[in-house]
C-alpha cells in the first residue's frame, strides 16, 4: 500500500475569507502531495502568493507558499494501491508538463456556492482539482461532482485518516525526523 496525503489549510487571505464567510468551513484551501514530506504539493491557487491573480496549476511548499504563521491546518492520508497511487501521480505529472494552459476556474468557484456544478476544460479551483485527481485514479468515490467539492468536504471523507491537525507552522515539528531531513533538502533546493 501507497499514501497520498491532502492538507487543508485556512489562510488569511481576502478569498481565503470570502470563502469562509460564504461556506462556514474550516478550511478554504486543499492540495495533494505523494510525499510524506509533503513535498512538493500540488494545487489550484496564486501563481504570486502576493497577488490574488493569475493563479492556475501551481506546486507549493509549507515554508513559502502560504501567508502568515498561525495558519489553520490538517493532513489526512489516504491509504491506495500501487497502482492507484502511480495513476494519480502521473496524472498530476501530466498536467505539470502543460502547467501554463491550466487556469484557475474564477466562474466554477462562484457556481459552486450556489450549488450549480461547472466544468471547463482545463480550469479548475483547488477541490476541484484535488477531486478530480482521486476520482480519475479510482482512489476514492467522489460524494458529489468536483466542481461542488469544498476543502472542508475532505474531513467527512471516510477513507482518509487524519494524521495532523493544528497550525501550519507547528507541522514540521510533528513531522518525524527522517521526513524533516527529507523535506529540508528539498526545500533549501539541494538534492539527495
């Protein structure tokens, strides 16, 4: 067996907020990582974590990419076949090679609150891709289309398995010693 690992974060950005007032949620930001380093992850959101647009397909890191300190946070790992776990990473790798013609689906997010499902070709918000990735895989049965997907959907799912919650800035003291040092290298950029 092969884990995929979702982190749910709640930032305290102005969308991040807008989504919380409109959803109650949480959480308002999801990504996907097949790395218990949590290295890299993958998602839907601001190219530039200083402006709001553009924002697509983009990967992240724990140290960087998010804005503040005490952010709200979870990790779950879904438990996935051998075979599972390659499909959805190449699905994902797949997308990686044409990064710059996916986009962030502005009109899919709006939809979506009001409970109408929307797809565009290559647009997506960050559940929505992270649902599509795991349903494409057959990792996990989705409950509703992707495009109604919220982050803090992923919490009810049975299938995942909390392993962390609290705040972003404390994870990497939780995280064990042999994932740190893994994830330490790819962060400062040097190889193994």
């Amino acid at each position: 067996m092969k884990s995929i690992y979702i982190i749910l974060i709640k930032s305290n950005t102005f969308l991040s907020n807008l989504i919380r007032m409109t959803t109650f949620s949480p959480y308002t930001h999801v990504s996907i990582s097949f790395s218990e380093s949590l290295y890299p992850l993958y998602s839907f959101g601001r190219r530039n974590k200083h402006h709001l647009l553009p924002a697509g397909l983009v990967t992240e890191d724990i140290n960087t990419s998010f804005l503040g300190n005490n952010i709200p946070c979870a990790v779950y790992k879904l438990q996935v076949s051998e075979g599972v776990f390659d499909k959805a990473k190449q699905e994902v790798e797949r997308m990686m090679v044409d990064v710059d013609s996916y986009h962030y689906n502005v009109l899919g997010l709006l939809l979506s609150r009001l409970g109408i499902p929307y797809h565009r070709e290559k647009h997506y918000f960050c559940s929505q891709f992270v649902s599509e990735v795991l349903h494409r895989s057959n990792a996990l049965p989705l409950t509703k289309p992707s495009s109604l997907m919220y982050p803090s959907n992923f919490i009810d799912l049975p299938e995942l398995t909390c392993i962390f919650e609290g705040y972003l800035n404390s994870l990497k003291k939780d995280m064990p010693a042999a994932t740190l040092n893994i994830y330490n290298l790819y962060s400062t950029g040097r190889k193994l």
